[in-house]
C-alpha cells in the first residue's frame, strides 16, 4: 500500500447561493426561534417514473479486493461499490457517533436540517426522537472521531487514491443525508459538482457509505452514467438545484443498493438521485467528498455559467 496523506480540509460551502435562493431544498428552510435549529421548507411532488432501475450496480466484495479493472471501470462509468467496506463494529461507532451529534451530545456542533414535517412540533421533541425528523447534517468530522475515522480510513484512502492519482488528498466535505422513515424526501437528480466552486476538470470522488440498508424501496443511490458522458449538464432551480425532469425522464438508472457497511465510490459529474423513503424503515448514509491537493477553485459566478441556465434561453 502506497501512503496516502490527507491534507487538512478545505473550506466546503453548505449550503451553496444561487442567485434567487440556495441550490437545496433549504430554499425555504426557516430558524426554529425555540431551539435554533433549521427546519427545511418543504419540497413538491415528483413523478416516480424519473426512478426506474435497469440494473444494479458493479460491486467488489471488500475494500482490499477492488481490482485494477474496477479502477478502470470507475474512469469509464464513474462508479464501482463495495458490499462490505466496514467492519459492522465501525458502522455501529460511526451510526452513534452520528446520533450523538443529533441528541445535541456535543453543544457546539450545530449542522443540522430537520424535516420540514418537524416544523411545529420541534420545540417537543424529546433528544431521541429528533433522530428521526433530521434531513441532513454536515462539516462534522472534526466533531466526532467515530465518523472522522470512516473518512481517514487508510484502506478507503488507498482505492480514492488509486482513482485520483495523487498521494495528497483533500476531504473537500462530509454531509449526512438522512431518510427517516415515511419522511425522507428526494434527492433530485444533479451531479455534485454543480455544487462546488472547482473548476470543471477536477477529479472529484464521492464515497457514499450506508449505515442503514439502503434499497430501492428507502433510497438507495441511482445512478445515470450514459448522461455523466455529456460532462457539465445545466441544472435548474426547481425541487431543489437539480438537472430538468425532462432529461432524466425514460432514461433507466443503476440502482446502488447497499448493506451496512457497504459503500459507492462515484464520480463528481455522475448524475445521481433518490427517491422518497416510503418504508418504516431507516436509511441513514454518510458522504465524503475528496480531491487533489492542488486543485483549484474558480469564482461562484464561473460555476453557474457553466452549470446554470441563466442567459442560455433555454427552459425546464
């Protein structure tokens, strides 16, 4: 194994602007004046059809058994999982390190978006039943060692590094996005880098780790990787700042249903979406974002030129 050093992380944006509002679902989001706490501002309605799995995923079996090909894969189609990356004692330090930070266990962490069906009742809840009325939480590596430790972890660093490229890594950001159950909405379909002041050409990798079995049911990842061919695709503000319906309509995805411990590995510019939980059950996930060290950053309005539709005539 090489050694792979990761560099102190940079500055990630959460939420990020787009003229007019936040390119989330925290457009509408509200400061509980009880607790302080965001409360997302709810989202419409979508057609289910914009989620219809063709096939599942490219998985290796652990971590140590991703191959040269699956390497070679993820440059061609942008993804490759791992069905078990984690030892399920990890996963158990990391699920309560993340319910911990929920329960308010560490005061000062405060990145955390609640369900906008937590909207009235908030101020009530008692430290465990938050649990499952929170929508997203982020930038908390450095508040939990449990879920610092999946993102350090030196095998996971050795295949991102293989990927990359580069023996210097930057975790570039770290967000939670939580489906409780009956509650967790979409995620609409838009590529992360659509997020990101990174110039376009960076080599960004998402590591998408479950905590919950996801599965199609709950909102396991989707994936379109015929469309990550197309590079920057436009994205609109719409559901939230995400790629038009109109493009992802009758495409079918690649499911990425994963046990506890199991991950995706994707690329930056690879569309990708969940659907609604819909299940009395959890699927609760952590997500990591590395780059290079010495990628570079461009202005917010560079981004949006690319990724957004202002001044292109065109509609969603």
């Amino acid at each position: 194994m090489s050694s792979v050093k990761i560099l102190s992380p940079i500055a990630a944006q959460e939420p990020v602007s787009v003229a007019g509002g936040v390119e989330s679902n925290e457009t509408d989001s509200f400061i509980d004046p009880t607790t302080g706490a965001v409360v997302d501002g709810g989202a419409a309605t979508y057609d289910d059809a914009l989620y219809q799995p063709g096939m599942m995923a490219r998985s290796a079996r652990t971590l140590d058994a991703v191959t040269d090909d699956d390497i070679q894969f993820y440059m061609a189609e942008g993804y490759v999982a791992v069905d078990q990356a984690f030892a399920q004692s990890e996963i158990r330090a990391a699920m309560q390190g993340l319910t911990d930070l929920v329960m308010g266990k560490n005061p000062a962490f405060k990145d955390m978006i609640f369900e906008s069906k937590a909207r009235d009742i908030l101020p009530s809840l008692t430290p465990d039943q938050r649990v499952d009325y929170v929508r997203k939480i982020y930038n908390f590596a450095e508040f939990d060692d449990r879920l610092k430790a999946l993102a350090y972890h030196p095998k996971l660093l050795e295949v991102v590094h293989r990927i990359l490229g580069d023996d210097e890594l930057v975790l570039f950001s770290e967000m939670a996005l939580l489906k409780p159950p009956r509650l967790g909405r979409e995620k609409p379909w838009h590529q992360d880098q659509a997020y990101y002041d990174l110039q376009v050409e960076t080599k960004v990798v998402g590591v998408w780790i479950a905590l919950d079995e996801a599965t199609v049911e709950n909102g396991c990842m989707q994936l379109l990787p015929e469309l990550r061919k197309r590079g920057a695709v436009m994205h609109f503000k719409r559901r939230d700042w995400q790629i038009c319906d109109s493009e992802v309509m009758g495409r079918r995805s690649v499911a990425a249903p994963l046990k506890p411990g199991g991950l995706l590995f994707f690329d930056g510019l690879l569309p990708h979406g969940t659907p609604e939980n819909r299940t009395p059950l959890r699927r609760r996930a952590v997500q990591y974002h590395y780059i290079r060290a010495r990628s570079e950053k461009m202005s917010q309005a560079d981004r949006l030129r690319i990724f957004g539709s202002e001044g292109k005539n065109v509609t969603c």
